[in-house]
C-alpha cells in the first residue's frame, strides 16, 4: 500500500470512529443514562485511545510522505541533472559526428581522385610499357645491326687513307715498344704475355647492352693497342665492377663481352676501362 492509501485508510477509521459515537450517543437517549455513561466513558477512553493510535498513525504516515516527497524531488532533480549533462554529451557526440561524416567524406572523395589517378597512371604504364618492349627491340636489333656495322667498318677503315698516316705512327710507336723491350731484356712475342693489350690502356664504356651476353660498346680500339680477345677491367670510382674480352674492334672503339664470373656490379655508360693500372 503506498502512501495516499494509507492517509485514505486513516481518514475512513477516523470517520468511522465519529460515525460510532454518534450511534452511541443515539442509542444512549433510549436507555439508562447513568449505565450509558459508564459504558460511554469507557467507549470515549477506548476511542481516544485509537485516536491516539490514530494520530500517531496520521504523524507516522506524514512523516513517510514528507520523506517520499523529498526523495521524489531528489530523484526528480538527480534525473534533470542527468538528462542536462546527457543532453550536453549528445551535442557533442553529434558535432563529433558532423565532423567524422565530413572527415569520412573527404576521404571518400580523396579514395575516388585516388583510384581515378591510379587508372589513369596505370594506363600510362601499361603504354609505356609496351612503348618500352618496343624500344628494347629496336634497341637490340640496332646493337646487332651496330655491331655488324662494327666488323664491316673496321674491314672498310683499312682500306682508308687516313690509316697509312696512323700506320706510320704505330710503326713508330711500335719501334719504340721493342726498343724499351729490348732495353729491359723482355720478350716482344705478344703470345708470352696472355690476352692482356699490348700497351697500357684506359677508356670510357659508351654503350651498354644487358643481356646473356652482356655486351659494351668501350671509347678505345686498335689505334690504341687492343686486339680481339685482350681483356678489360671495368670500375666506377674505387669499385670495380668485373672483366671484359673484346669482341670486335676498329681504330677508335670495340665490342667487347662480360666475362662471366667476374663481374661485381653494373656496368654503366661513363664507367672507365683499364688493361692495368697506370701512373
């Protein structure tokens, strides 16, 4: 029973207690007064009795609605200061939300200009890709096409006259090398000295085609002592990076090969070509 029923139930036994009275107080003016009386005093006793059990009753219920209607208001206010900072902590969330759905938006657009740059940047690889497969064919047959070129031009450049003018100047050269040769006591025989040139010498790579092969086109030829078979060593500053034999040679530049098992990098236009060290 909550409390408005027991402040109800206290007023109907209050009511009831005057109702009983006045029955009595009825019935008493039809019999003896004095025995009436007696029975009246001894009513009246009991009645205020109850209604000291009564008041205490009606002290006790409102006492418990005073406390439930201040733990009502408690509660009531607890419950608006919950819902105020629930309300504040909803604005936020829904700013914080704004800002994320904007965020999540920039970023969607930015995925879309992404994969449309990637379509686009795709396309191009793939055209230049086949642009590049193109290039490397043209590339290989003009390098055997240059070296083909090569060999023939070096049997044409015998026939030219300039070469007389270089011949003389080799003979000299030549005369030289077997007068310090002779002056150290050493052997002129080419054969006794392996497939080292016959003179020191030194060079630039030119032209270089990767593959199997590993073919270089180097800045020095047969005017400067190389003949087909000698070998190289190639080095790019302090790193050297592997031997070569020559394949084909003209006055001023050869074909030559990677020897295999020697190489120990990338060889590269602009490397330099040695025979052996020099001062």
């Amino acid at each position: 029973m909550n409390l408005v029923g027991k402040i109800f139930v206290g007023i109907i036994a209050l009511m009831s207690v005057v109702c009983l009275t006045l029955s009595v107080v009825s019935y008493a003016s039809h019999h003896n007064w004095k025995e009436r009386s007696a029975k009246l005093d001894e009513q009246i006793k009991t009645l205020e009795s109850e209604k000291s059990q009564l008041s205490a009753l009606k002290t006790t219920l409102e006492k418990e609605k005073a406390d439930a209607e201040l733990a009502y208001t408690q509660t009531i206010q607890a419950l608006r200061a919950k819902t105020d900072e629930l309300a504040a902590e909803n604005q936020t969330l829904a700013a914080d939300n704004e800002k994320l759905q904007k965020d999540l938006q920039a970023r969607v657009d930015a995925i879309e200009t992404n994969g449309k740059t990637i379509n686009d940047l795709r396309e191009q690889l793939e055209s230049t890709t086949v642009d590049l497969a193109t290039a490397q064919q043209l590339r290989a047959s003009y390098l055997r096409d240059l070296a083909q070129t090569m060999s023939n031009l070096y049997v044409v450049a015998n026939q030219l006259g300039d070469l007389e003018e270089q011949n003389v100047d080799l003979t000299k050269a030549h005369d030289d090398v077997l007068t310090v040769l002779q002056q150290h006591g050493l052997n002129p025989d080419p054969s006794l000295y392996g497939d080292l040139p016959k003179v020191a010498v030194r060079g630039t790579v030119e032209v270089v085609k990767e593959g199997p092969e590993g073919l270089l086109m180097v800045s020095i030829g047969s005017d400067d002592g190389l003949a087909k078979g000698n070998q190289l060593h190639v080095r790019r500053g302090d790193s050297y990076l592997g031997k070569l034999e020559v394949v084909t040679v003209e006055p001023n530049r050869s074909i030559c090969k990677v020897v295999p098992g020697y190489r120990q990098g990338t060889m590269m236009e602009g490397d330099e070509v040695y025979s052996q060290e020099t001062n």
